[in-house]
C-alpha cells in the first residue's frame, strides 16, 4: 500500500498538471481585472485570511480516525464522536448565517479561529467527554467557515469597493483552485508531522492551531467589519421550505444532494479502518484522495468546454454514477475473508472524482433552479436530511459486528446511491425540455461555489 499511495498521488498530480496546462493555453486574453491594482490587493487580503483558515481545516483530515484509535476507543464510540460532529453542524449550520449577519462577519471569522483552535486543544486529552466537546466546536467551526468568510468577501466587494459584481466569481474561482493545492499539500504535511517526524496522530493538530492565530490576527488587522440584514430565522426556513415543494427541479436537487452526500460523509469515516491495518500511509492517502478530487474538477471544466461543451446535468449523472460503480466495489473488496486494500484504495479514488465533477455541477444547478432569496432557507432543507441520513448511517454502523458491519455499510451506501441515481435520472429527463437547466453561456466562470461544503 505505502508504494501504490505515492504512485497514485504523483500520477493524479501529474494528470492534474497536464490539464491545467492546456487549460492555460486554451485560456481568453486577460481580462480587465487583472491590470485592477486595487482589486488584486483586496483579493490578496482575503486569500491570506481565509486560505490559512482552509489551510488549518485540511490539515487535520488525515489523521482525526487514527487519533481517535490511537486513544483506544472503539469503533463504536469513535462513530458516535463523528456522529456528535455531524449533530453540531447541523444545528449550528441552520443558524450560522443569521449568526455571522448579528454579530459581524469580521467578528464571527475572528471566532472562528478561537472556536477551532480549543477544538485542537481538545484533541490533546483523552477523556472521552472533552473529545466530544471538541467535535461540538467543530461543528461551530465548520459551519462558520463556510458562511462567515464568503458572506464577508462579497460584502466587501460589492458595498465597500464596488467592484463589478462578475468579479466576485473570479475570486471564487480562484479560491477553489488554491484550496485543491492546499488540500493536497496538507496531506503531505500532515503524514510528514504524524510519520515522519514520528510525533504521533495529534502533531498536525497542533500544527493547525498556528495557522489558526494567523488567520485571526490577519482578519482583526486588515479587515473592517460589516453586518447583514437581520432575518428571521422562521421566516427563513419557511420561504425555503414553499420553494422546495413548489419547484420539483428544487426537490429533485435536494433529494439527490442529501442522498449522495450522506454516503459521502460516511466514506469519510470509513476509509481510514479500511486501509490503516494495510500499512497505508494516512497522509500520502489523503493527498491522492484530494488530488483525485482536483482532477475531477479539471475535468469538469474541460467537459463543459466549447470543445465539448457536455451539460453540467450530465456530469452530476456521471459523478452519482461512478459513486455507484465504487461502492458496489467495495461490497466485495472489504469481505473479511479476501479484503483487497488495493481496490479499494481504488474505489476511493473514484469516489473522490466524483466528488470533484458533482460539486461545480451541482452548485451550477442550484444557482439555476434556486432563486438568490431563498437559497439560504432552501439550503437550511437540503442540509437536515443530508446529516440525518449521515448520522444514521454511522449509527447503524455502532451497532454491528467490525468485521461484517462495514462492507454491510457500503452495500447500504450503495443502494442509497442507486436512489439518487433515480433520482438524477429523473433529473435529466426534465433537462431536456427545460433550458434553465442547461449550460448556454460560455462557460469559464458558472462554477465559482465549487468548493464542497463537507
């Protein structure tokens, strides 16, 4: 496994590479907000906050299963920590926007460097209970890095600078991209942390807290503060909740995002068990899992190319097609009695590309088909089931026999697959008459919210 890991990782990178190359011939003239010196600086300003925020949050991804093991809980207890992290996002996504809009988007980025770094702390004890509390931070933290720092930028952009609302994609872009060579990189630290220097399973926690001071320093020092307007939350969710049953485009999209992200979360739980007893390097693995990732992407936006120009729809079909293809995979590679780590590792990496092509398409569709004032409610709906689902899955998971229960998951992750393939079926069926489903702009910015939100 150590000398498949480093192969696979430097064959993704390279096929990244190679795409992104020709992507950068292919590419228009510069546009005009590359010669925008002041633009540049704002960008500058933000990416040095929120990448060292993004850069803190990959860090600890390839090792938070192995801590947990490394402590001597069982999987059991270990599932329904993961299960307490689900729980707190949950509850405090719901309210995290209204949260970040009362108390300040500075203010609230500020907390979550505070909030993430005692999550890391926490990681040092051993006492079940702390280790819990840190996930319930963790929740808090996720939630207010994927509300707080965009709803800050965008503030910013358009009411302070004034600058061409079509440059905020720019940005996005361009933050997706960096947070793919982030994640990847992360892995390598983190292996180089863990393994390498030999300081354990808890070192590349230790790491982030650094990186989280950073990031809050630079916010209190360069950044000004800016509020939203104040909603209601009932009225929120209630206008979110009327769009979804309305539009069954809308319906179709949450049933197929809360489907095939709750057998996302769960493969992050489960891959680390699968192959950490194969001699598997966690950091090198994580690291090919990500540059799997990025080369979806890339994909994605070569496919919806004037060379191609594929449908956005039709690769979401693929994405939820592959992820299909892999689990079924892995319903026989993880048979106790003739594990293939191998496979396995390589249905990983295909649920990784999928993940790659689903999450542009899919942010494509819901700003189609999503109207921009009931977006935060509707995503408030799509986001419960989605972590319900995931929360049951691991629950599940608790309560079975190790050697049988986890190839028993990935058959249950399958047949939810199989669903949301119906589902994506249905979906397509109704692209074809619909023209708001589809891609008739030149494509090159359609997909600035890429990034996932897992």
């Amino acid at each position: 496994m150590l000398l498949a890991s480093y192969f696979a990782c430097a064959l993704l990178l390279a096929a990244c590479l190679a795409l992104e190359l020709a992507s950068c011939r292919s590419r228009p003239p510069a546009a005009p907000h590359h010669a925008n010196p002041a633009f540049r600086r704002f960008q500058r300003g933000y990416y040095c906050v929120y990448l060292l925020a993004l850069a803190a949050d990959w860090l600890q991804g390839p090792y938070l299963y192995k801590l947990y093991q490394h402590y001597r809980f069982l999987e059991g207890q270990i599932a329904i920590l993961y299960v307490c992290g689900f729980a707190s996002s949950v509850l405090f996504g719901l309210v995290s926007s209204s949260l970040v809009d009362r108390l300040g988007r500075k203010k609230s980025c500020v907390l979550f460097s505070f909030t993430y770094s005692i999550c890391c702390l926490t990681k040092l004890s051993r006492d079940y209970l702390m280790l819990v509390a840190g996930r319930v931070l963790g929740g808090l933290s996720t939630a207010l890095l994927f509300s707080a720092f965009e709803a800050w930028y965008v503030h910013e952009h358009v009411e302070r600078y004034d600058f061409p609302t079509e440059w905020i994609a720019v940005t996005f872009s361009q933050t997706a991209f960096w947070n793919n060579i982030i994640a990847v990189g992360a892995g390598g630290a983190a292996d180089f942390f863990a393994e390498w220097l030999g300081l354990g399973p808890v070192a590349p926690f230790m790491v982030s807290i650094p990186l989280l001071v950073l990031s809050g320093v630079f916010a209190v020092k360069n950044w000004d503060e800016n509020y939203g307007k104040k909603r209601a939350f009932s009225k929120t969710c209630g206008d979110g909740l009327k769009c979804l049953l309305s539009d069954r485009r809308v319906l179709l999209l949450g049933t197929i995002q809360a489907l095939f992200e709750s057998v996302i979360y769960i493969f992050i739980f489960l891959w680390t068990p699968v192959l950490d007893p194969h001699g598997a390097p966690l950091g090198i693995v994580f690291s090919g899992f990500m540059a799997a990732s990025m080369l979806g992407s890339s994909l994605y936006h070569l496919a919806i190319s004037k060379r191609y120009h594929l449908q956005p729809v039709h690769l979401l079909s693929l994405a939820v097609l592959l992820v299909f293809f892999s689990l079924f995979m892995l319903t026989f590679s993880t048979n106790p009695s003739q594990e293939s780590p191998a496979e396995s590792f390589l249905a990983f990496l295909l649920i990784e590309l999928s993940c790659g092509l689903y999450f542009p398409a899919m942010g494509f569709l819901r700003r189609k088909v999503v109207p921009e004032k009931d977006r935060l409610g509707v995503m408030n709906w799509f986001r419960l089931p989605l972590n319900l689902l995931a929360c049951l899955g691991l629950l599940i998971l608790h309560d079975s026999d190790r050697q049988t229960g986890t190839r028993s998951m990935f058959g249950i992750c399958a047949a939810v697959a199989l669903l949301a393939l119906l589902a994506v079926g249905r979906l397509f069926a109704l692209s074809r008459h619909d023209a708001e489903l589809r891609l008739t702009a030149l494509p090159g910015q359609a997909d600035a919210d890429a990034t996932p939100e897992l």
